[in-house]
C-alpha cells in the first residue's frame, strides 16, 4: 500500500540566586513543552495508555435513546445507508461478511489522515461500495479536542437530512480551517456546501440537542478499550489503519 496513514496519538504527565532559579525554570518548562509536542506529532492521538490486540466492540452509546435503526435512501452507487439502533452512521450492506467500526475523532490529524488517503477510497470502492463491508463510522471525541464536540453535532445535524457522509468528508477536508477558529461560522458554511437546508440546520445545531451525546459516545469507546484514533474493529479484531485491509482480506478468506 502506498499511503501509510500515520499511527494515532497517545494522549496525556538573593536576587542573582533567584533569577538564575527563575530561568531555569523557564529552561525545563519549555524542554518539556518540546518533548509533549514531539510525543504528539510522533504518535497521534490516543486516548489510553496501553493498546489491546483485541477487542469486542461495544457501540451501545450511554445516555442516548435512538430507538430503531434508521435506513437511508443508498447513495449514487446504491451502497445502504443509514444510522444503527446505537445512533452511529453506516455505509455498505447490513448482509455484508465483514463488519468494519472506525472510532474516530473529527479533530484528529491522523483520521484526517486517513479519510483523505487513498486507502479509505480503496476500502469505501472496494471492499464497502462492492458488497464486502458494513462499515460503521463510531465518534471518539477526545476531551482535549476542543472544537471537536461542535463538528460532532453538526455531522449529526447534517445525518437529520440525510447527508452525514457528506459533512464527514467535508469535516476531515477542510479540518485545518474549522478546527483553529471560527468554528461554528465555518460549520454553518459547509452546511450550505453540500446543500442541506440551512434553516433546519442552523435550528438543529442551535439547539444543542446532540450535545449530550459529546461525552455519551466517549464513554462508549472508552468502554471498549479503544486505545488511540483512528482504531478499526474488523468482525471483533482491533486494528490500525496500516493492518486495515490485511485484516479484511483474513476475514474474507475465513468466511
């Protein structure tokens, strides 16, 4: 594969006499400042200290009532769609051999990463568009991800219109605007990009009605000892995104 995404992020530990302690003190905070933000760019994001070699997903969301799955109209390529009984977004048949689950972070360089890579086209051609995969798209919004729970809600404003997929792509895309200012205005925006209805946008995201889910979908993750975004759950077994496809074919193969 020539497109290696990049791996996920770990997440977070007399007067001369006292200028000469002051400075050094300035000296060992800004070493470590340089550490963490090298630790950062490194590793990517990651939510848990240690990562499990599998792992069986739990989607149920805590505090969030969905009721029944909802089916969408299918896309251009006549792919399903829809969100399931835990509220998360699908692509790809219900019937399919390998259920695939990205929990993922908006704000996440590395799942950014990902989405724009040529390996998600190929696993969305591939492997989702032909049949192969129901893949499951399950939010990890990381708490020091700050305009994170903004881009959360409007992904899911744009779900109500049936253009989820479409605010995910744009969301990944355009992640170094949204993500450093004026994110509400910037969401607002791409709403009108990809032509949803922007005065029931604009009433959903207002509301706040899915800000509750914000902290429901992390404890979901957290649950399932996800360690890092991005994280795949291939048919139970965790992986990165470098072992994505690898790990679809064995289950194919294994059918």
């Amino acid at each position: 594969m020539s497109v290696q995404p990049s791996r996920g992020r770990k997440v977070p530990g007399n007067e001369k006499k006292t200028l000469r302690i002051f400075y050094i003190g300035i000296g060992v905070v800004a070493l470590a400042g340089i550490a963490l933000l090298i630790a950062f760019a490194v590793n990517g994001d990651n939510d848990t200290s240690q990562a499990s070699t599998s792992a069986t997903p739990n989607t149920n969301t805590p505090g969030e009532s969905t009721g029944s799955a909802v089916a969408l109209p299918s896309d251009q390529n006549n792919v399903d769609l829809g969100r399931n009984e835990q509220g998360f977004y699908y692509r790809g048949s219900i019937d399919a051999p390998v259920t695939v689950i990205e929990y993922s972070d908006f704000e996440c360089p590395a799942c950014a990463n990902f989405v724009t890579s040529s390996l998600y086209r190929e696993l969305v051609d591939n492997y989702v568009n032909t049949g192969k995969v129901h893949f499951i798209f399950h939010d990890f919004p990381l708490p020091y991800h700050q305009a994170t729970p903004l881009a959360l809600q409007a992904s899911r404003c744009a779900g109500e219109q049936g253009k989820f997929w479409e605010m995910h792509d744009l969301l990944f895309q355009r992640q170094a605007e949204w993500s450093r200012g004026n994110t509400a205005e910037r969401l607002m925006n791409y709403a009108a990009q990809i032509e949803l209805d922007g005065e029931a946008f604009q009433s959903c995201f207002s509301s706040g009605k899915y800000a509750p889910y914000v902290d429901a979908a992390h404890q979901a993750a957290s649950a399932a000892n996800i360690p890092a975004t991005p994280t795949f759950v291939v048919n139970g077994q965790q992986v990165n995104a470098s072992q994505l496809l690898p790990a679809i074919d064995a289950a194919l193969a294994g059918q």
